[in-house]
C-alpha cells in the first residue's frame, strides 16, 4: 500500500525543514528564492518536489545536502545539522547527469567514495558487488561509461550514491536526459532499490506522471519565491507485485489530477485531500 509513512513515536525524521529562507544577492540585488519552507520526511518515505522551473527544487535540495547555506530556519538530517550529516555520510546524491569517471570501469566509479573514506579492499570489493548486482549490471562490472546507455550510466550513479548504506538518498532530476521507455524503466527500479534499502528518498522533478508513480506524497512548490503550495498524499493502492501496472490504473490518473490542481492552485484540491499551506 502507498501510504504516508509516519515514524514511530519517538522516531527522528529523515529530513526536517523548519522555517527555511534563502536569499541569494545578485548584481541586481537580493533575489528570495525559498520563503517559510517546514517539511518533514519519515524515514523510509519517498517524497517528491515539484513546482514550475525557478520555484526553488533543487535549491531546497542542496540546502538538505549541505551544498548550501539557508539565510534563515534550520535543515536537519536524522537529528543533525544538515553540514553534520554531510561529515557523517547519512546521505547520498545523484544527479541529472551522471557524472562518471570516464578512466574508471562500473566497479571503479561505485567504489570511489569508499576507498575516499579508506574502507579496506577486500570490504570494499564485496559491497561493491552487492552494489552491482542491486542495479542490475552484473555483467558491466569492468566495463567503461561510455560503453554503457544513459539509463545504465544513472543505475551506476545511484549505486555510487548507496555506497555507504545512507539512510537517505537526494535525487535532482536523474531520470530527466532519458528516453520515455527508459526513463520508466528507470523509476521502476528506483522504487525496488528504495524499498530493498530502506532509505528515504527526496526527489526532484518536473515530470507529474514521474511525482505520482514513485512517491508517498507529492510536495508542491509556488512559483518564486518558493513555498510549498500543497502536499498531495499518494492514495494508489501500490503493492510489490503490481507496481508496474499502477500506471493503467484510475487511481493513477485521479492522482495526476490531483497533483495538476494543485499545481495551479485549483480549489477543486481540497476536495481531493490535498494539504494546502
């Protein structure tokens, strides 16, 4: 069942925004990209961020990951600063583009932040291929990026971002360079990855049908200045073995239409149990 995912009692969440600002300064003077953010992500959730192009997505994200500074509010990852989390390796990230090594082989690219972080070699061999049978490419281990498709080189991305077991995984746009047919593929076995790992998942898109099949719940972002505008819960009925059919089903389209509205600020939404902010 695709529900909201709730921690126990006493549970630290995965990821808690709490009155998040960012202004960035420009030659033309101050631009807000992100105004009075709060959110909460469960351990083990999958949520989704979504909103038009400049709404601030990813910039939320990089806040998350400690790749930027918030101007005012506080990010925390699993009860620690978001900088604390970053030092501790309690997340991995991956984005729109890949980013391989081109000089080192499948294996070669899933292992650089563990031998970065001096694990031993035999240790690090075997979670490598526990790395590289989880994404599939078993057969690709000694093989170069540019010998692989897109979808194969995100797949190695993602498994250098599981490396280390995080307990959260922050996605900017992965699936965004793929064909459709791939790009399906793609989220289909993002979900068996999540639900095999246990991790938590913020991800970034632009893509509703994309927000709809992968998460709990989809968080809906105004235009600039960024503030979450809704939080749709995702209500699809969703089970390991009919994961792949979810996209023929009604509740699929009612959910895309739900997410739409939200979208555009239809009042329509609320009838749909969308939290509106």
């Amino acid at each position: 069942m695709n529900t909201v995912i709730t921690a126990p009692a006493g549970a630290i969440a995965a990821v808690t925004v709490t009155g998040v600002d960012k202004v960035f300064a420009t030659r033309k003077g101050e631009v807000t990209a992100l105004s009075g953010i709060d959110l909460h992500v469960a351990p083990g959730e999958f949520v989704s961020l979504i909103g038009p192009s400049g709404c601030g997505k990813s910039t939320l994200l990089r806040l998350i990951a400690d790749l930027d500074a918030p101007t005012t509010g506080t990010v925390e990852v699993f009860g620690t600063s978001a900088h604390q989390a970053r030092l501790d390796q309690r997340y991995g990230i991956a984005f729109q583009q890949a980013g391989l090594l081109p000089w080192r082989t499948v294996a070669g690219n899933i292992a650089l932040p563990l031998e970065l972080h001096g694990m031993g070699v035999a240790e690090r061999a075997a979670r490598v291929a526990e790395l590289v049978a989880l994404v599939g490419l078993g057969d690709f281990a000694s093989t170069y990026p540019d010998q692989l498709s897109g979808g194969m080189q995100q797949r190695v991305a993602i498994a250098r971002a599981l490396a280390e077991k995080p307990a959260l995984l922050l996605m900017d746009e992965p699936f965004g360079a793929l064909d459709e047919m791939t790009r399906e593929y793609m989220q289909s076995e993002l979900l068996r990855i999540a639900a095999e790992t246990g991790a938590a998942v913020v991800f970034v898109t632009h893509s509703i049908p994309e927000a709809v099949y992968l998460s709990d719940r989809v968080v809906v972002m105004s235009p600039r200045p960024g503030r979450i505008a809704g939080i749709v819960t995702m209500n699809l009925g969703r089970t390991a073995d009919r994961a792949d059919d979810l996209r023929e089903d009604g509740a699929f389209f009612e959910m895309i239409t739900a997410v739409r509205e939200a979208l555009h600020g239809s009042p329509v939404s609320r009838a749909r149990g969308v939290e509106t902010r």
